[in-house]
C-alpha cells in the first residue's frame, strides 16, 4: 500500500513513464513563438475575439473621445455666442431710442410669445413703417433705427426681434392693423 497512484499506474501499463523534462521546462520556453501575420497591438487572442475587459476598455475610451469632442464643440459655440454677444453691445452704444415717458405699447410676436415694447406716436408710426427695429439684448427690447436693426441682423439673427419690411404685403387676414391700439 505504500506504492503512489502514479506507481501503480505505472506498473498497470496504462500509462507509459514520461520523463520529468515537462517540469523542467524553463518558463521562456513555455512561452508560444507569434504567429505569422500577427501584430504587437493585436488584441485578439487564439479564438479571434477580443477579450471582455479590453472590449470595455476600448469602449470606454471612445466614450470619452466623443464626451471631449462634444464638450469642445460646446465650448467653441459659447465662445461665438459670447463674441456676438460682445460685438451686439458695442453695436448698441448710445443706439437706443426707447423713451421713459412711452405710452403706447406695440405688441409682436417673437420667440413664440407675444412680447411688447413701449413707443410714443411718432415711434408707432416709425415702427410701423419699417423706419425702426426692435433688437431683443439682455432681456430688454431695445428700439433702434433701421441701419442698426440691419447690422444686428447680419451678427447675429436671433437678436432681431421686429423689423417690419414695407415692401412685404399685409399677411394678416382679418383686415385689422397691426397699430390698432385696444
């Protein structure tokens, strides 16, 4: 009873004696030489498929690249909203032409609201026209002439908040006018 179970198998003649070189293989030996066509930076392994944590990794990293560009895209469109932003104020400067004593308010549409600013009766007239613009800039509706309006609009569109073309025919259909004062 004392012979081992690799004794004994020995003696049964089912399994032949194999040497100990297996276990004195050097581990650089072990090593498997690399495939033929097979690159360094190849994450593939013996399958074809890549592992589960470098799939995670890769995904991780695009994840990131695309968060980057999208947050550099952001930052480049506030930089250009803020240079408008900058070059509109300058553009405002002494421009102005609302009056403290106005009365009368001018109603118009703008953003999907309907927005007002007060004009007296010769703005109205003006207004109406097509002689004055409305230029909507820190939260104010600012009136201004006409030249101003037009360079506002080539800076930065959004800003312009009335500009009535006189050239434009009448699109409302109910026949009243856009002055009439309730």
């Amino acid at each position: 009873m004392g012979d081992s179970l690799r004794d004994q198998l020995l003696k049964s003649g089912i399994v032949k004696h194999v040497r100990d070189e297996r276990r004195a293989v050097s581990p650089a030996a072990k090593q498997k030489p690399p495939k033929a066509g097979r690159r360094d930076g190849d994450r593939r392994g013996d399958s074809g498929e890549i592992d589960l944590a470098e799939a995670y990794a890769m995904r991780a990293q695009t994840e990131a690249a695309e968060r980057r560009k999208t947050e550099q895209e952001a930052a480049e469109r506030a930089r250009l909203k803020r240079e408008r932003r900058s070059r509109v104020q300058k553009l405002l400067e002494g421009q102005s032409l609302n009056k403290a004593e106005a009365d009368q308010a001018r109603h118009f549409e703008y953003g999907g609201k309907i927005r007002r600013v007060y004009v007296d009766a010769s703005q109205l007239q003006a207004l109406n026209a097509g002689e004055l613009g409305v230029i909507q800039f820190a939260g104010r509706y600012v009136l201004v002439s006409r030249t101003v309006a037009d360079q506002v609009r080539a800076i930065d569109p959004e800003a312009l908040a009335l500009l009535v073309d006189p050239a434009a025919p009448d699109s409302s259909d109910d026949g009243v006018p856009d002055d009439l004062v309730w």
